[in-house]
C-alpha cells in the first residue's frame, strides 16, 4: 500500500492559499480525527506508542490525548488525537472541541499543521462527509482509508488515484491494528506540508449560493478564511439550536436568521441544506471510486450475531465473560502478585537495613513500604481487567453488551447507548461520566452521570480483592470459575442493579421524560491491536503508578504520623501484640478512631475499619494503604497476603472475638459497592452536570444517595446475615 500525491492543480473555488513549509528544525504539529469506530485511536497509537501524554481540554472535560514520533526526515511531529466525530456540526461537546481546534478558535492549544482524517474504508461513504467538512477549513489534509484489509475482504475494490482526484488531497490506505501503511502516511503527511490545500469540490446552486453569500462575507469578516466561512455557513444551518454555538462575530446571529429566511423564501429547507448538497456529492465519488464484488466474508459478523445478540444466549454468554474476566483477574494475577510482594519485601529490607532504628526507619517501612506497598502490589490486578476491557472494546463487543442491555435500559427510562458509559465505569468513573456526552437527551445524560459512579471501578478492585482473597476460599465451582470470581462479579452485577433501580427512581421523580429510540452503530468484529492494547493498558497502569506515588503515598505518610504519635508509654511485660495495640488506641489516629467508632458501630465495624473508611473517602484505594500502615506499624515486613491473615487473626480486645469474618467482609465490600469515594469523579460530576451551582446540585445528590445506600447496604447485610446464623 502506497500514497500518491495529489495533483499540484489551483484549489477549487473558496480555497486557502498553500500553506508555507514551517522551518526544518521546526515541531510539525498534526491532528488526527475521524468518526468512532474507524480505528483513529488505534492509528494514533500506531504512530505515537507510548509517548503520549494524557490531559483534558481548557475548560471542557473532553479528554485530550497527545503523542508525537519522528518523522521519516528527523523532526519531532507533535500528534493531538481530536474527539470522535461524526462531523463538525458541534452538537456535541466532542465535536464542538475538534471544531474549535481546527478553525483556530481554541486559544488554549495550537493549530495543526496538518489533519489526518482517519476513514474506515468499508463505510467510506459515511466518512466522506467529515472529510469533505475538513477539507474545506483551509488546512493540508491527508486522509487515512483505514481498515482497507477488511474493505477488500467484503468485496470493496477503491480507485485510490480516482478518490485522490476527487479529494484533491492525499489518501494513504492503512491497516492500522498491523501497522501498515504507516511509513507512506507519515511520508504524506511531511509532503501536505506546502502543497496546495484542498477546498470545496461540489458546486452550489445559484440561487443557493446567493442565499449563502452574506452570511459567508460576515464570517469572512469576522476572521475566517473564504474556504472555512463556506463551510461554516452550512454548518451553522445544519445545527439545531446553533445560536449557542455561534462565534463572537458581529451580527452573525442576525444574519443567520436572515440566511434561513431567504433559504425558505427560494424553496430549501436550512437544516437540511448541507446533508443534502454534501451526499448528493459523495455518492457521484461513491460512484466514480469504488465498486462492489462478491463477498467473501461480508456475512462474518452477522453469523456471530445470531449467537452474541441472542434474546437469551447473548445474555448469557454477557455474564459468562464477566466472570471469566473476574476469575482472571484473581488466577492470572497471583504470581505476578507474589513476584511483586517478594520485590517490595525485599526493597522495605534493605531500606531498613540502611537506617537507624527510630522513627525515620518506622516511617520508610512502616509509612510508606506497608502503606503504598500494599497497593502497588494490585497492579496486576487492575492491567488484566484493563486488558479485558480494551479487547471488548477493539473487538466491537462492547456495542453489543449495549443492544444486550437496551430492553433492559428501557424498563427503567433510559436505552440501551447509557449503558456504554456505565460499562466504561467499570474501569473508572470519571471516563465512564464523560462518555455521556454521546447521550442526546439532556435528562438521560445527567441520569446516567447520577449513576455511573455505582458500577465498580478498578479503584475499588484492591477493596475486593483484599477481601476476597482473605475470607473466599479459592475454590473451582466449574468451566474454570472459582468462588472468588464469582463473589467479584456478584459485586459488580450488584453496582450494575444499584446503577439500573437508580436510574428508574430519577426517571421516575426528578428528571422525567420519554425513552427515546436508540440509534447504535455495531462496528464489525475484528482483532484488537495488540500494540494498541499494551499501549493503553500501560496508559492506565501508568496512571495507577502516578496514584500511588503522590496522593497514595501522602496520605499514608500522613496516618503513618497519625499512628505514631503522641507516643504513649506501655508495660513492656506485656505482649507484643498488646503493647502494639496500646500504642495504637493511645496515637492521634486512636482518638480519631474513637470519634468515628459511634458511627460505624451499629454496622459492626471498629474504630479501625472506621478510620480506613474514612480516609479512602479521598480514593477507595487507600482503605487498603490505611490498613497496612494500621497493622504494619511495628513490624514492615506486611504484604497482602499477610495482611488478609492479620485480618482473619485479628480478635477483640475485650471479649476475643474475631472482629473480621466473611459477614463482615461481604459487608465491607456492599459498602464500597454503593459509597462515592472518589475526589475526581466529584468535580467531573459538577462540570458535566453544568458546573457552578447546578453542578454541585447534583453532585451533592449523587453523593448523599451514594452514601445512603452504603450505609444501609452494609447495614442490611450485617443483620440479614446474623438473622440466617452467619454472624461467626
């Protein structure tokens, strides 16, 4: 596969000047976009791997995701892969920021050089119509036909040189999930630097173009080029409600309206303008560039269907991965889990080894080996259950876990495209409440940002797994699941119940409304990138690490003091065991303890459990840094394994009962189930539900219900489960 260079030809009519070749030594700064499910992100990946930075848009919570590579002559190219979209009419947050981006609106962040639309070759005609938007701005562009493989595969045959002549800009073929193509895409995008930029390849009619001509010349003066104010023209007509969208230009509103009017008045409807002229023209390329022969494989994905979509398989074979995945998450852990510990006990050794006894050996050892060290060795952990993600994901599961879910979203006011954000909160709530931002009713998006937060994330996963793995015997129950899987998927299926009756309750008094259809796109199936999915698992682990090492190890440097000091003096006759709980009980943390215990009681928790619960209010991870700086004080040779023993040993001061059994455990893990422990899904949750004070409205919703079901979760388990005999 080859790119050819488009024709030196004068740019069609409206067109920008060539834009001038920056220096040699300068950053060549591109721009990736392209609808979902092209393979944009795993293209950007391709070309970046993992130099990449991950951020947010200026003001907006729309992810923003940066990388670069060297180009085939030496210069650093800087890579910002834009939102999916599915074109710039900006009706959504993603499409708004790409938008913003590439007209120069953005004073936040730079303009590219170049854009490489990523278009999916089998649905090439979909596509079209964001490549001929983004041709129009004014810009070098480079269109990627990715997936080619598979458009060859279902019969497709694409006349590249034909479709560069129609474009007027370069069109590199690619397989991105293989890494083909990649050399003469990076090649076409250096050669767009300086050569002429595309520009609008269909014709208006007059007595439309007449129509357009004074809304573009009030765009043209308010700074755009000739190209760009054309293309913005249809835009804003095509855009409901685009009076909340419009640029700070004077009398553009007016002029709008007054385009509208004269749109009607010559026999055209304005929402419609675009749509219309933009596909009249894709299908004549449509017709001059690509034909269909007999398919091979073009019945592939829907033979897998007639299984997956299933009114009752498909359901089935739903819960089976989930628990295949949870069973996973415990197997194939374990011995990286050991390796870790064994590391870790190594490091805290020698560290201890290097220093003094006193409190500064206590601090490292105690403080941040048995604190931060009783996380880091759930990184395991959490990479298998990213990587179980990302292939649902790749694979093109993860759309129909949501036509799954669709009869079942519907029973509670909600379809099933809010059960896509909701899967995304398996990995972490904040991406999972962002990812609302493809839900068109305002009421179901903020439903589904109210509940999001219920689905278990990877940060409550070291909470399940500490316990699990104490108090659940690792036993196989059948088909390779064991006990302790299925304890974790009933977690999770429980967060899902919670996050679905939650639903139902707002739909049914706060945020009423109509369910409407749902309108999903199912990619055909494919084989994830395994590039792609390291680079991403590693992303996320990176993410965990960066965790751990500020806010994990702050806090655990903090209760370590807490449980330090003031010290007190006890009788060294006495056991070790008891001399170690004195200190405890007589320390900042004790009497903090103290005042937390009235609170936590009547759930049959301690002053312990108390203050771990407390402090992980900030992150869920750090209950477990808060119990091994709790049980570690003392001794810095603690792990997860010993400390699940500690914790099935631990006994009563006073009457010797054990105060950790698996009525308690069970209980403990309902409580995070429901509990909203996290900073950033907080201040996510204000800014997508409208900042300001509509914002902390509901935030402080979603928080107070949260912590409401926590406590009477864990407190109906506790007395259920004493009533039915399993108190001991």
């Amino acid at each position: 596969m080859t790119s050819v260079r488009p024709p030196h030809s004068t740019p069609a009519s409206g067109g920008a000047a060539p834009t001038p070749s920056p220096d040699a030594d300068a950053t060549l700064r591109v721009a990736i976009i392209g609808n979902p499910n092209t393979g944009k992100t795993t293209l950007f990946n391709a070309l970046t791997g993992l130099r990449q930075r991950v951020g947010n848009f200026a003001g907006v919570t729309v992810e923003r995701v940066e990388g670069g590579y060297r180009s085939l002559d030496g210069r650093k190219v800087a890579v910002l892969d834009l939102p999916g979209s599915y074109s710039l009419s900006a009706g959504s947050p993603d499409e708004r920021v790409a938008l913003e981006v590439l007209l120069n609106r953005d004073r936040q962040h730079w303009r590219p050089d170049v854009v490489v639309v990523v278009a999916d070759a089998v649905h090439l005609e979909r596509n079209l119509f964001l490549a001929s938007q983004v041709c129009e701005l004014g810009l070098p562009v480079v269109v990627a036909l990715n997936q080619y493989d598979r458009a060859e595969a279902e019969g497709y045959r694409i006349d590249v040189p034909e479709l560069i002549h129609e474009l007027g800009t370069f069109v590199v073929p690619t397989v991105a999930n293989r890494g083909e193509g990649l050399d003469p895409l990076k090649r076409a995008v250096e050669l767009a630097v300086g050569a002429p930029v595309p520009g609008r390849k269909f014709v208006l009619p007059a007595p439309m173009e007449a129509a357009l001509a004074p809304l573009v010349a009030c765009l043209v003066a308010g700074g755009l080029a000739p190209s760009a104010a054309g293309m913005e023209a249809l835009r804003l007509l095509s855009v409901e409600q685009a009076e909340a969208h419009l640029a700070d230009v004077p009398g553009l509103r007016d002029e709008l309206a007054a385009t509208r009017l004269r749109l009607t008045a010559a026999g055209y409807q304005p929402g419609r303008v675009e749509s219309d002229v933009r596909y009249g023209w894709i299908a004549q390329v449509m017709g001059r560039t690509v034909t269909r022969t007999q398919s091979v494989g073009r019945d592939q994905s829907h033979r897998i269907d007639r299984i997956v979509l299933h009114r009752v398989l498909g359901p089935v074979l739903f819960l089976l991965l989930m628990a295949l995945m949870f069973q996973a998450v415990f197997s194939w852990a374990e011995p990286l889990i050991g390796g870790i510990e064994a590391g870790i006990g190594a490091a805290g050794e020698w560290a201890g080894g290097m220093l003094p006894e006193g409190d500064l050996r206590s601090l490292v050892v105690d403080g941040v080996f048995a604190g931060v060290g009783s996380v880091l060795v759930f990184l395991p952990q959490i990479a298998i259950l990213f990587l179980f993600i990302g292939v649902l994901e790749q694979s093109g599961y993860m759309a129909r876990a949501a036509f799954i879910m669709d009869r079942v979203m519907r029973k509670v006011g909600l379809h099933g495209k809010s059960f896509i954000p909701m899967l995304s909160g398996y990995a972490c709530a904040v991406p999972g409440i962002m990812a609302t931002r493809t839900i068109e009713s305002p009421k179901d998006r903020l439903v589904t940002i109210l509940v999001a937060p219920l689905m278990s994330c990877s940060a409550r996963l070291p909470v399940y797994a500490l316990l699990i793995g104490a108090f659940v015997p690792a036993v196989t129950v059948g088909w390779g699941v064991g006990l302790q899987g299925l304890t974790m998927l009933a977690m999770y299926l429980t967060g899902t119940l919670a996050a679905l009756l939650a639903a139902l309750a707002f739909k049914k008094t706060l945020l009423k409304g109509p369910v409407r259809p749902m309108i999903l796109e199912l990619p055909a199936y494919r084989w994830p990138s395994l590039k792609s999915l390291g680079v991403s698992v590693a992303q996320r682990c990176r993410l965990f690490l960066q965790r751990a090492g500020t806010v994990i190890l702050a806090l655990s440097v903090v209760l370590w003091a807490l449980a330090t000091y003031p010290r007190v003096t006890v009788d060294p006759t006495l056991p070790e065991a008891v001399q170690q709980e004195l200190r405890l009980e007589g320390s900042a943390l004790g009497h903090i303890g103290r005042g937390i215990e009235p609170l936590v009681r009547p759930l049959g928790y301690d002053w312990k459990i108390g203050v771990s619960i407390a402090a992980s209010f900030a992150a869920r991870e750090v209950f477990v840094s808060t119990m091994g700086t709790i049980y570690g004080v003392g001794s810095g040779d603690e792990d997860v394994a010993a400390l699940g023993e500690r914790l099935r040993s631990e006994r009563n001061p006073v009457t010797g009962a054990l105060v950790y059994t698996p009525l308690l455990a069970v209980s403990l893990m309902v409580f995070y189930v429901f509990a909203l422990m996290c900073i950033s899904t907080v201040a996510v949750t204000v800014r997508e539900a409208g900042g300001g004070r509509e914002g902390w409205k509901w935030a402080g919703i979603q928080f107070a219900y949260m912590l409401v079901l926590a406590y009477l979760g864990a407190w109906v388990v506790q007395v259920g489960g004493r009533a039915l005999g399993y108190g001991g």
